[in-house]
C-alpha cells in the first residue's frame, strides 16, 4: 500500500501507512532466531533453547520492536519522497477498522501518523523599526561609586555596648508582633538579624528600631500596606514588641594598600587597581549594553516576523523550560512542592523562544549569517577574561562540545543582532550608569 499524505490544516498533515505481515512475520523470526543463539535457559545447552520458548518470552517485544522499525522507516522514505520537514514527533495509531468492513487489509498492518511540519519563515520589513541602543560614560565618578560598593561588600561589624542604632548597623532583635491581640505567622522571631537602611524591613519597623541600644525595648503600631506580600496581613494594623539583643557598628575598609591586594592586585598600587576596576566596569557596562541591545532587536524582529509556530515545538520547549526551572530550584535546596506553578506560565516564553529559533535559524541560512570558527574563538576568549586563568577557561570549553554548541549559538544570534542593526534604524541614548548597572538587562 502506497503512503498517503494528507492536509489537515496550515501545519499538520496525516500519512497512511502499511507494514505487510509476511515482512513482520519475517523479520521476526530472524530475530528470534538471533537471539536464541545466545540464550542461555535452565535445562537446555547454550543456544539450544527451541524457538518456541524463546517466542514465550520474548514474542510480544520483538514484534512490537519489528514493526516499530518498519514503520519508521517507511515514515522517514514517506516525509523525504514528499520533501516535508516534520516537526516534533508524529504521533503513530494502529488503524481500527469495524468487522466486515470493507478496504480493510489481511495481508497488512495499517497505521495513520499524524504530525505538523514547519511552517514558511519570511522575514519582516525592519526599516521603519527603531530600536534605541543605551550609551553610558564610565569617568572618575562612576569608578567612585563602584569602589564605594566594593568597601560596601567587605564590610565589617563591631560590637557596640552603648551605641545607638544608626543606619548602616547590624542589629539582632527579638520580635513579636500581634493583630487584634493575636498573633500571626511570620509576624515574630527570635536572634533576628538585619542591617537598619537596607530595606529589608518595613520603614516604620526600621524607624521604630534606630536608636535603640542593646537591652532596650520598644512597642509601636505598624500599617501593612495594602498590597504586602502577605495577604492575611495586607491593610492591617500589627503591635510590635522588639527587644535588641545587639548593636554592631558598621566599619568599611580604608582604600589603601591592604585593600587593593584584597582585590587581586598584589604590589597594592592604588591607582593600578583604579586601572583595573575601570577596566573591568567598562567590560560589565559594554557586556549590559550589549545585553540590553540583542534583547531589543531580537524582539524587534519576532514583532515584525509573525509565524504559525508548530504545537509539538511549543510544548517541547515548554517542558524544556519546566526541566530547567525545576534543576534551578533544586540547585537553591527547594523542591517543586515549595513552589508549585503550572506549565502553561511558560507557554509564552516558549513560544518566543520557538519563533525565534525558526526566524533564526532562516536568516543563518538566507543570509549567510553561520559563525566562523574565529569569530567563536574570539568570543569564548572574550569570556574567559573575566576567569584568573583565561587560557584554561578557553581549553576548556574546546573540550566540552556541548559548552562549544552554546558559543556557536550565541555566535550566531550576535550575527543576527548586528544583521537586524542594519537594516533598523538605530538611536543611541545615553541613560545614566546606576541605571544600567542596576539590571543585569
């Protein structure tokens, strides 16, 4: 029986199928008889156990691996002959035919293999698109500002007996909070600690603490907001006990010679280490423009591209992306129990990311886009420089082909940026430092 290919829709097609049973019967003797010649069985000599007790065990197996492989193959030569792209997997069903209905075959197995292939990928016009790439200077006071948070980070504590509790100090309280004379969850705690202006806590319970010392007390009321994170608490009014145990003075080291050599530069030179912290901000900030940029174009030309996406490639980057969010939970120490949340909130994620791929995948081929091996290199190297040793970090990835397949891809998408500057139309915008260096995008 010839293979039929039906259209059901824009995407998805059905393909008739048939595997003669004097094939299966056939094959599946063969491989019976393979594996009788290495069968070992209580009572008979290796390789002498009789066909027929080798079918018991291992009948319904072999056929069902016989004609599995039949219909594969016949799926593979059917899609080529009808030059069609299958996208995902079809999904095969054995033909039920009423008795004593007529067509039906008793010399054959019939099957139907309903799949989707992939759709016509056309690239939008992008010339009336702007796209708006940031600018930022990085000068004295940008290193300024970064080597204030650099002393923020190696901040140090000390006890304090008698100090009154300023901004910027540890402090470690008991706490017990109440609602209607009850008391709520989440709402005490015992040797809590937190540093007073981080915002951490609720600004009234910060102004509450600050200048208290250690050993006092201090009731006070508190609003939560109406839109606190804790609904049962949201819009309510809370009495507070708090009783600070501890007062610790904030200290931030002294930019001097012991503090450069605490940043990696060994003779402690000052103004090599400013060298080296301008070097290394304006790699961050050409990193973040660079991040903020691609994001912008690529979203420019999924909206100017619209594309009919296959539903098998949805839903397997849907699950892909549950997979990767579950690893990532489990890698914090939480368990998907903790955090539940539904597939279907990453549907259009994966649906971007789908389209995407296919638009991209197009234009590497139209236009010519695929990495060269140096342009690979130079960016794997690019990244390594931010390792104490970039030329191990660069060996390595050429030892991990699957590392390897991700700089390719990131090549590749670079090329796509840069293919959709060209044809856009770019406005640079200077946007202030904190601004971009406060997100990583």
């Amino acid at each position: 029986m010839a293979a039929n290919v039906e259209t059901l829709g824009s995407l998805e097609r059905r393909l008739s199928m048939s595997v003669p049973i004097n094939e299966v019967e056939q094959q599946f003797g063969e491989r019976l008889k393979k594996i009788a010649r290495g069968m070992k069985m209580s009572g008979f000599r290796p390789g002498k156990v009789p066909l027929k007790l080798v079918a018991q065990q291992y009948g319904p197996q072999v056929r069902s691996e016989v004609i599995g492989d039949a219909l594969q193959k016949r799926f593979s030569d059917a899609v080529k002959e009808a030059n069609l792209k299958v996208a995902g997997n079809p999904r095969i069903e054995p033909v039920q035919k009423e008795e004593g209905e007529a067509g039906g075959s008793e010399t054959a197995f019939e099957f139907k293999a309903t799949f989707e292939v992939y759709p016509e990928v056309k690239t939008g016009d992008l010339a009336s698109t702007t796209i708006e790439r940031p600018t930022v200077t990085v000068g004295d006071e940008e290193i300024a500002k970064t080597l204030e948070i650099l002393r923020k980070q190696r901040t140090t504590f000390s006890v304090s007996a008698e100090r009154a509790a300023q901004k910027g100090d540890r402090l470690t309280i008991d706490f017990e909070g109440k609602i209607d004379g009850e008391t709520f969850q989440g709402g005490g705690a015992k040797g809590f600690a937190f540093t007073l202006g981080e915002g951490r806590m609720l600004p009234e319970f910060e102004a509450a603490a600050e200048g208290l010392k250690a050993g006092q007390s201090k009731s006070f009321e508190l609003k939560f907001p109406d839109d606190y994170h804790g609904k049962d608490v949201a819009g309510k009014t809370a009495t507070f006990e708090i009783t600070v145990n501890q007062v610790e003075e904030a200290k931030l080291p002294t930019l001097d010679e012991e503090f450069a050599k605490a940043l990696g530069v060994a003779d402690g030179n000052l103004e090599r280490m400013r060298a080296d912290i301008k070097s290394n901000v304006e790699r961050e900030v050409a990193k973040r423009i660079k991040t903020r940029t691609k994001a912008k174009a690529l979203q420019a030309l999924h909206d100017a591209s619209p594309i009919e996406l296959p539903k098998a490639l949805v839903e397997m980057e849907t699950q892909n992306m549950v997979q990767q969010a579950r690893t990532d939970l489990e890698a914090r120490g939480l368990k998907m129990e903790q955090m539940p949340f539904e597939p279907s909130a990453f549907e259009s994620g994966a649906k971007r990311r789908v389209a995407l791929g296919l638009i991209i995948g197009e234009l590497a081929k139209t236009e010519g886009l695929q990495p060269k091996p140096d342009q690979i290199r130079k960016l794997i190297e690019d990244q390594a420089q931010s390792y104490e040793s970039p030329a191990e970090v660069v060996k390595w990835f050429y030892m991990q082909p699957q590392r390897l397949t991700e700089m390719e891809g990131l090549a590749l998408e670079d090329n796509v940026v840069n293919w959709v500057l060209s044809k856009a139309k770019v406005v640079d915008k200077t946007i202030p430092f904190d601004e971009l260096m406060g997100s990583a995008t």
